[in-house]
C-alpha cells in the first residue's frame, strides 16, 4: 500500500495536474479503511503522515500559481493565459560580469543564478500544465534582465525559447540601460535596441501566430528628455477577441543619483509617436473591432507608493483616466510588475478598471506567476 501511495503522488508531481486536495482525499480515505488489528491501524496512520510528508515536500517545490478568472462564469468558451512578470536575470551575480566581458556581451556557458533557477522552474510547470490549463501564451511584463546585459537577455530568451506556447517580452526599467556598475555602464539608454535585436526571431514568430494591430518597436523616437532616438516597445495583438496592449512608460535617462541604469519612475512619453498617443490609438481601434481589452505594461498604473515614486505623477495618472475612460466597459484588466508583489484593485476610486499586480518570478523559491483563464 505505501508503494501505491508513493507512486501515485510521483505521478502527481510529475504531471503537476492534480492539486493538494487530490492527496488530502487520498488521506482521506487511508484513514477511513476498515482495520481489525492494531498493527494495521499504526502501519496506517504512518503511511497518512508520510503521504501528507511527501505531498508537501512535492507542492512546496512547485511555482506558485495563483489563479485568477476573468469573464462570466457560466461562459462556455473560455482560454488560458500566463503573466509572469520581473525575471531580473543576472540579479546576485554581482561578484563577476555576467556573460562574457563588458555588457555588449554573450553568453558564456556559465551563466545561471537564481532567477534563472526559478524562471526555469516556471516553464516546466507551464510545459507541463499548458495543454490541460488551456494555455495559449505567456506575457512577461518586464525586468526580464537585472542589468540589462545582452547576455542576460540571452539567457532569459535561452530560458523561455523552451516553452511550449509563445511568449510577449516586454520591457522592464531594468532592461533599458546596460550596465555591469555604477560607472560601468553604457552611455545611453540601449536596451530597446537589445530587445529588437535579441528578440527579433520572437516577434517574428509571434506575427504570424496573432494578428499584429500596431507596433512602434522598430520606430525610431526622439525622446525630448534624454535627448536621444530610442524604440519605444509598444505593440498591440489580437487574439480570440481581444486586444492585448503593450505600453512602455519606461525613461531613457539616467538615474538622477549615484546608482546606475534608470530610475524606478515611469513616463507616459507624450507627442506624436509616444507611449500615450499608442494607447489612445490601440483604443480607439479595439472599439472598432468590437474586441475587449487587456492592457499590459512595466509599471502599475499608480501614482505613488508610500511616498516613493515608483510610477506615475498625480498628473500622468489624471491623464490615464481621462483618456481610457470613454473605453472602460472594453477594458477587463491593466496587468502590471514593478512593485514586486501580487494586489488586485481598481484604477480609480470610481473603479473604472481593474489592475492586477503579479509578484517578481525571481522573489518566490521556486517562481510563481498568474494562470489566467478568461471565459467568454
């Protein structure tokens, strides 16, 4: 009987389908047995504890998915999807470059860290659970990389390339300016180059899996702040009836304080060709089309966060609400890193849309991310 229990949870692990609750009504039923003899009853109740023993040692070293359900309920059609946000690959290397020498670099062979233990965690759950889940694809919501190296966008693409569904990489604060320190780093905000570069072959892939609305990646941008042309990583894919917006609110200039890379705010990058004026056309166009509305972006649409300014000024935020509020019965979520924690709340006090925050992949042990199903 032990044999029986312990290979079944091993099939439990191994396909990762069944949850928790299986096992609890394995042990369930263990302990309802009928038993005439004493001996019969210990060597049951030990193999309840072991049971339960094993079964945690085997979820606790799962990702950690948390569900979440958007769409009526009694819908008969539904699909699947993953938001996995802020992988920061390379974070805790600090004692060497990683890659290669300087931070135009490649990989070298050994390269890992625990970031990418645990995105490697998450995609052999997702390759694992994908067909069963319904799963049609990943969103990555920035801070793919924690110094915005080439190689560490290298290594998160190596990482991600072996899942079994597509995935939309898009660009975090920390993957805009490479550097290996402070003083050691690029002179410009290159890391939208990087992206084009290292995920060319993605979005290529992409383009002819979803149907492409609109995209500014490969547009070059003056950005009055920083004073330099950047690509600003916007694009806007249909999929199943929805419009899934990509937003990069992210800046391109330096950090204003001994540190390196960029700063941690966010920027709606106003005028002709900007983040803000992609938004009110990817609006505008998912009304046309009759399609709901999903947006995704770097950074939370909030305003301050205990007094740190980790995104919008009252300002921007003001402006945001002006301009989706003519779209908000199109709008079913504003999906969002960043801050490094998993919140569900809404944009507005006059709950114009709902915001879902999903926790940094690299700050739980063995990863974690959203298993979103939405039902139509």
């Amino acid at each position: 009987m032990l044999f029986i229990c312990l290979y079944s949870i091993t099939q439990i692990h191994n396909s990762q389908i069944k949850t928790l609750s299986v096992i609890l009504h394995i042990h369930y039923h263990l302990l309802n047995l009928k038993v005439e003899y004493s001996i019969l009853a210990t060597m049951k109740l030990t193999i309840s504890f072991l049971v339960l023993l094993i079964a945690n040692f085997i979820h606790a070293q799962s990702p950690k998915v948390h569900p979440l359900i958007i769409g009526k309920k009694e819908a008969a059609k539904s699909f699947s999807f993953i938001h996995i946000t802020d992988t920061h690959i390379g974070e805790g290397e600090a004692d060497r470059d990683y890659g290669t020498v300087g931070y135009f670099d490649t990989l070298d062979g050994k390269e890992w860290g625990y970031p990418a233990a645990r995105l490697s965690s998450s995609v052999q759950w997702i390759n694992a659970n994908a067909q069963t889940a319904g799963v049609d694809f990943v969103l990555v919501s920035g801070d793919l990389t924690d110094s915005g190296e080439k190689s560490e966008f290298m290594h998160f693409k190596k990482l991600m390339d072996s899942l079994s569904v597509p995935y939309f990489p898009l660009m975090g604060n920390h993957d805009a300016w490479s550097y290996n320190r402070f003083g050691d780093e690029a002179a410009t905000a290159t890391g939208d180059s990087l992206m084009n570069e290292v995920f060319a072959g993605t979005f290529a892939g992409l383009d002819s899996s979803f149907t492409l609305r609109n995209s500014s990646r490969n547009n070059s941008w003056w950005n009055e702040e920083s004073k330099t042309f950047v690509y600003l990583q916007n694009f806007h894919y249909s999929h199943k009836g929805y419009s899934f917006i990509f937003l990069d609110f992210n800046p391109r200039y330096h950090v204003r304080k001994d540190e390196p890379g960029i700063g941690p705010e966010a920027q709606l990058m106003l005028g002709a060709g900007g983040t803000f004026e992609f938004l009110k056309t990817a609006l505008a166009t998912a009304k046309q089309l009759n399609e709901r509305v999903f947006l995704i972006s770097h950074h939370p649409p909030i305003a301050s966060l205990f007094g740190f300014h980790f995104a919008f000024t009252a300002k921007e935020k003001t402006q945001l609400a002006r301009e989706i509020k003519p779209y908000k019965k199109l709008i079913d979520g504003w999906f969002a890193g960043h801050i490094h924690r998993y919140a569900n709340y809404n944009f507005t006090k006059a709950k114009m849309l709902s915001v879902f925050e999903t926790k940094a992949n690299k700050a739980q042990r063995f990863g974690g991310f959203r298993l979103v199903r939405v039902k139509q």
